[in-house]
C-alpha cells in the first residue's frame, strides 16, 4: 500500500511523512532524496543531460529509512548529506524536469512499494507516479513559512547560506516545478489539502496518521 504527500518545496512533506512513518512503524519513500542523487550525480559527470541519461541508468541508487532517518546511496556510498547543498538544490528541478530521468525514478519508485506499506513525499505521486495511491494529501504553507523550515534545515548543516537566498531559491523551484511540462506540480483531484502555515509540527504529524491509521483499520475489517 502506498500513501503519498505531495506539495512545493518547504512546506513541511518530508518531515512529515518520516514521522508519520517513525509513528505507524511504516516504510519512509523520499522521492526529492531519489532526485537530488541524480542531480549530485549530474554535477559529478559534468555531461549534458542526454549524455547524462546512460550514465545514470548504469549507476545504482538505493535507500533505506532507519532511526527516523533517510539514507540516499549512489553506487553504494552514502550521500545524504551531499544531495542538500545548494548546489544541488539549484539544479534539482532542471534534472527532474528532464523525462527520461523522471521515467527512470519514476519505475524505481513503483517496483519499491511492492513490498511493503509506504508514505512517500513528492511533488507528482498523486498525479503522475501512484495515480491510484490508497491515501493522497496535497501540503502547502506560504512562501514566507517554507523558506524559514528550510533556512533552519540548511543553517542546521552547517551551511553558509542567507534567508533571502533560500526564499528566491524556493520561490524559483515554485516556478519551475509548476510550469514543467513533464508533470508538473499540481494537485491530484482526489488528494487532501493540507496547509501547514499556521499548523505546528505535532498537528500535521496527528492529522495525517489518523487517517492512514483509519485507513489501515478500515481495510482489515474489510
């Protein structure tokens, strides 16, 4: 079974949905984690993107979630910390807009949820990637708000980086993920909206799990 969160960048999906999983005992899918790989792996290469295509699909990219924690691999070395920089942050939407490379991610993803009960964070499950997810919710929050999550995210890693830049680079990401061709950000018709400006942390973590946890019971009775 897989539940999906899709939403802009910042507004709290991710961080969400691995407590959520850390709260249900479920599986955790990062799918921007899975993205940034291939952009840090973009940058590694330095080719241009169709180039770029073969060398990725003959690298591995694998994952797994443990202690409340996401852990991205590139051919087996561990980079999640390397996919947050804002080097990669600036060119993950170009790498994501590509098809072949969203195409690629995208058959990774679905033969990974086959095996067990998964919440996955996005910016097109609901839409492009699970059209027929059990559970969907759309999170969003003002510009403002998501730029100060990720300000204190990137601050936390010891990164160099101002406010102002953080916001023009969600405030960008905003632009390019809505006006892709290759499905862009939009909200799945039968998704729950979710707005997360004025809710605090403990509150999207309780909304959430108490309807997959109501899911959950409705489908053994069943």
């Amino acid at each position: 079974m897989i539940v999906v969160i899709d939403g802009p960048a910042g507004s709290g999906k991710s961080s969400t949905a691995k407590a959520v999983a850390a709260n249900l005992q479920i599986q955790f899918l990062d799918s921007g984690a899975l993205y940034r790989v291939a952009t840090l792996l973009y940058l590694d290469v330095n080719k241009d993107l169709p180039q770029f295509f073969d060398t990725l699909r003959e690298s591995e990219i694998s994952f797994h979630f443990k202690n409340e924690k996401f852990h991205a691999y590139l051919n087996g070395r561990d980079v999640s910390d390397q996919i947050r920089s804002m080097e990669v942050s600036e060119h993950v939407s170009e790498v994501a807009s590509n098809p072949d490379v969203r195409a690629h991610i995208n058959d990774l993803m679905r033969e990974v949820v086959k095996s067990d009960i998964y919440i996955a964070d996005g910016r097109d499950l609901g839409t492009a990637v699970f059209p027929d997810a059990a559970l969907k919710f759309f999170m969003v929050a003002d510009l403002d708000t998501r730029a100060q999550r990720r300000y204190q995210e990137v601050k936390a890693q010891g990164k160099d980086v101002t406010l102002e830049e953080v916001k023009q680079n969600i405030a960008g990401r905003d632009e390019k993920d809505s006006n892709r061709d290759s499905d862009p950000l939009k909200k799945a018709d039968d998704a729950i909206l979710v707005d997360t400006s004025e809710m605090s942390f403990e509150e999207q973590v309780a909304f959430i799990s108490e309807k997959i946890e109501r899911l959950i019971s409705t489908q053994k009775n069943n």
